[in-house]
C-alpha cells in the first residue's frame, strides 16, 4: 500500500520531524510506501504530489495545528491523530489506517 502522510506541530520542530521520521519507519516495517509532507516553521517540505495523491491508499494527519492543503483529502480513506501519536505508538496508528483500508 501507498500512504500518504502530513505531520505538523505548533511550533513546527522537533515533532514535526520526529513524527515524520516514526511514520516512515513504521510504515516501511508493515510492508508500506510510505511519503510524509511535513509543515512546520520552514515552511511545506517533501510536498505530496498530484500524482502521489493518485498513487496513495490512504492519508494519515498526524498534526496539532491546522494543516494547509487538507482539502486535497477529502474523499481518502484518513486517519487524524496528534502529532505525538506516531512517535508513542506507531503500530497502532498503522494498524488503524490498514483496518480502514481493508473495509474499503
């Protein structure tokens, strides 16, 4: 599976980052293409693609902070959680976007 990520914190640093860097090695533990957007202080980095929100099965928000763009989703299979979520239990976030996965 293809997921699509967005992590974003309010001051847009350390979890941003660390959120990030948790979806991507979770995702890519359980067997997923994992591409994660981060938004924070330095502005949108790693932007999801037109052709990534083509590709993807799913979307997973991991943010405290309202996101920009979030209406590229509507109609994805998504999970919002808080930022700190990746980072605490990743396999749990996952676990919950392939559930939502499997019932279409």
């Amino acid at each position: 599976m293809y997921i699509v990520c967005v992590a974003a914190c309010p001051t847009g640093v350390a979890h941003t980052y660390m959120a990030a860097e948790s979806l991507e090695v979770t995702g890519k533990q359980r067997g997923h293409e994992v591409k994660v957007e981060t938004q924070g202080s330095m502005g949108a980095e790693n932007e999801i693609t037109a052709d990534d929100l083509m590709r993807a099965d799913a979307v997973i928000i991991a943010a405290d902070v309202a996101i920009s763009g979030k209406e590229r989703f509507d109609g994805m299979i998504k999970l919002e959680c808080s930022v700190s979520d990746p980072i605490k239990f990743g396999d749990a976030v996952f676990e919950a976007v392939e559930k939502e996965m499997s019932h279409g």
